[in-house]
C-alpha cells in the first residue's frame, strides 16, 4: 500500500494532502529508467573492460595459436630461403665454373610470374589482415620461384656433368674424413684466430679434428703431385700430400702422422692417403685441408657435395662460418 504524503500549505498554515497527478508517475518512472539504464550501461562496461566472454577468450586463443604458427612459418621460410642462397651461391661459384658455363643472371633469378591472381583474389576479399596474408604468400611465391629457377639450373649442370664424367670424378667432391655425423668441421675457411699468437689471420682452409691415426681419403681422382714426410719442423704444414686433379685444381692435406702414397702416384676419389696427426704448427690431431684452383686458394666447403643432402650440408657450412680459433 502506497504510502500518503502531505505537505505544508504556508496560505492556510495547516498540512495538506500531496496529489499524485499521472504526469509525476510518468516523471518518476523516466527517472527511474534513466537511472537503471546508465547503471546497467556501467556495468556492462566495466564487464567487458574486465572480464572476457566466453566467445572474446576463445578467439584470443585462437589468435594466440595461430601468432605461434606464423612465426614458425616465417621461421621454416627463413631457413629453407637460406638452404635456397646457399644452393644459388655454390650453383654459380662452384658447379657452374666447373663446366665452364656461364652463372645465371640475377634478372633471371629474381624474375617474377604467377602470384597476381591470387593476390587480387586476396586484397578483393577485405581481410583486415590482408598485408600480413599478402606478404607470406609473396615470400613463399619467392620461395617456389627460386627452387623452380635452381632446379632447372641443375638440370642442366647434370647434363653437362654426364657429358664429362672425367671432369666429374676429379673434382674433390668429398669430406677428407669419414664424418657421418657432420661434426668434425672444427674451424672453416677465412679469418680466424691463431692458436699460436691469438691474433686474426686467414686461415686458407677447413680443419677437420679427429683422432690420431684416422684415415685420411683423397677427396678426388688425380696424381698426387708433391709430399712432405717425416719433417721434424714444429711448425707449418708439418707432413702434408698435394693432389694434382687437373682441370686446374689441386689440394692439400696437412698435419698428418703418416703418409701411405708417393709422388707421381695415381689416386682415386675414396683411397686412403694418410692419417689424422698434430705434426708442424698444430694444437690437436686434425687434417688441415685445402683446395686450390689454377693457384688461387678457394674456400673448400663449397666442394663438400657427395654423399650430401641440403640439410647436412647447411650444417656443414654453418661449422665453418663460425668465426672461431684454427687448429693451426
């Protein structure tokens, strides 16, 4: 029951009964709407300033797995961009060069097609991540591009290689050293620190550390053009073989402990030649190994190539990157 109101009539100085006319009822009904609306529109804010709906939570997951997998994407684009640069650079420094044929243009490698359509059908479907969407499909469009264009280059090497098997089975195309587990590359080509005098020098091959007494293989056909044994100098090559492969390239194998040829002699890709030693200016077993073309000493990791996949050959040469000291 209502209560009844009254109030004070200063005219007749006595109380009065308050009337309740219907535009009050509707005044105190908008106010008290009015009211409940802002205090409900005050908590739905701080709600949802707060607190997650079911379906914000599982869209934040969402986002959250697929940011993980982006940046593995990007990573696997990484490494397989750096598999493909490192293909493109021993294409055209190594196998090319070999046969004597000219290095692919970069206006050949970095020639673009395909890709338009699908970026248009992209663009024209107004994601609100469409810059992100369109950069990994270039990348990876780069990607099949890159390996499209290698490997018809090395179509065509291997159609030059069968067509010269003599020249083939002479390039030093072997690791010096059974490695299986690609490991051993202790230090690689370029400047690295001296053992001796710690100071940075070029260091005009790649050590592969082993222990004393394994076996030593020449890496290709050839004649083994110049020895050194037995030398009692504590410093230099110490024992060392020279191989003569023809077609301008020789290469050397130092620091060992005994040689098993003689000069003059005819080697073939896999014969032993030697054995791991410390002797002349070494710190450790290891074979000390270098190839030189038409007299110009030549990082030899980029020769390491059979027996090879492209994933042990990138571990290869990330070793032999590794700005790090010699073993001599």
């Amino acid at each position: 029951m209502a209560r009844i109101k009254y109030y004070y009539d200063t005219e007749t100085c006595r109380y009065e009964r308050a009337k309740v006319t219907t535009s009050d009822v509707i005044l105190n009904m908008l106010g008290f709407l009015s009211v409940a609306f802002v205090l409900s529109l005050v908590v739905v804010l701080i709600y949802n300033t707060y607190f997650e709906s079911p379906t914000e939570a599982q869209l934040k997951k969402e986002n959250k797995e697929l940011s993980k997998y982006y940046e593995e994407l990007e990573t696997e684009m990484g490494e397989m961009n750096n598999v493909i640069s490192a293909l493109e650079e021993r294409d055209s420094k190594i196998y090319r060069k070999i046969y004597e044929a000219e290095p692919l243009p970069s206006t050949v490698r970095e020639a673009g097609h395909g890709g338009a359509e699908e970026y248009k059908r992209i663009i024209e479907k107004g994601l609100q991540d469409k810059k992100l969407v369109l950069n990994t499909f270039k990348k990876i469009d780069k990607l099949k591009r890159q390996a499209s264009i290698q490997n018809q280059s090395f179509d065509e090497i291997m159609q030059m290689a069968k067509e010269n098997s003599e020249r083939l089975s002479s390039l030093p195309a072997i690791q010096p050293i059974n490695n299986p587990d690609h490991t051993r590359l202790a230090s690689g080509f370029g400047l690295r620190i001296n053992p001796f005098h710690k100071a940075r020098v070029m260091h005009s091959g790649i050590d592969f550390a082993a222990p004393r007494g394994t076996a030593v293989y020449a890496t290709g056909n050839g004649e083994v053009s110049f020895i050194k044994d037995k030398s009692a100098l504590q410093t230099g090559y110490g024992n060392y073989i020279e191989i003569d492969h023809g077609f301008g390239y020789k290469t050397k194998y130092a620091h060992l402990s005994k040689i098993d040829v003689h000069e003059g002699q005819q080697v073939k890709r896999g014969d032993v030649i030697g054995y791991v030693g410390s002797s002349g200016g070494s710190v450790a077993p290891h074979v000390h190994y270098e190839v030189i073309k038409e007299d110009k000493k030549i990082d030899p990791v980029n020769f390491l190539m059979q027996g090879l996949n492209d994933n042990d050959f990138q571990q290869l040469l990330n070793l032999a990157t590794r700005e790090n000291q010699s073993f001599d």
